[in-house]
C-alpha cells in the first residue's frame, strides 16, 4: 500500500523549533523528489518546500526561507522538515506529498500550532 505518514507536530511557542517527519511505504522513494505543504485554518494550502529526489536540491516558499530546511533519509525512506524561529503564522496543518506515476500522494497532516 502506497502511504505517506507525517508526524512530529506539537503545540510549541513563537521562536521554538520543530521537527516534522514524512515516513514513506509502498513505493521506491529515493525515486521521487518530496514536498511539503501546510494549510492554515481558512487558507488555500500552499507549497513550503521540495526536495529532489536524491537530496541534492531544495527549494521554499519565501515566507519560510532561513528558518525551514528539508531533508531526506533514503535509506530510511523518510523526508524531514526542520522548523526554526517558528512564528504564530507558520500554525496549520503540515502535509507531505510527492507524484507518483502521474498520481499525487498526500500524507494525512500533521498539526502545527505557534501560540504563548
């Protein structure tokens, strides 16, 4: 079964890290480049960062360029998001997802709250 797991969200205070797991099963995931998505409560989700499928190359979004920073383990076929300086607007739900064979695959979320 083709599946992507996200895990490692957590309430945590404004200038706090996090770090967000993506695990991978059910297809050859070094073969694929990874992103990662969030969705804020009434917000279109958007694209916060890619990564090839070697690891060789990133990109972000611009609002979280200097603080985030993907990675993958391909070996353990799972891509990582380190969240730095985290700000009360960074708050939603994280996904992961790649394409694959022409389909999208999305991980269920996991939840990202930046609050005192």
């Amino acid at each position: 079964q083709v599946q992507l797991v996200e895990s490692g969200g957590a309430l945590v205070q404004p200038g706090g890290s996090l770090r967000l797991s993506c695990a991978a099963s059910g297809f050859t995931f070094s073969m694929y480049d990874m992103n990662w998505y969030r969705q804020a409560p009434g917000k279109e989700r958007e694209l916060v960062a890619t990564i090839t499928s070697a690891g060789s190359a990133s990109n972000y979004a611009d609002s979280v360029k200097g603080r985030f920073t993907i990675s993958r383990d391909n070996a353990k076929k799972t891509a990582y998001l380190q969240m730095n300086s985290l700000k009360p607007e960074d708050t939603a739900v994280y996904y992961c997802n790649t394409r694959r064979r022409g389909q999208l695959i999305w991980g269920q979320g996991t939840q990202v709250t930046v609050s005192s």
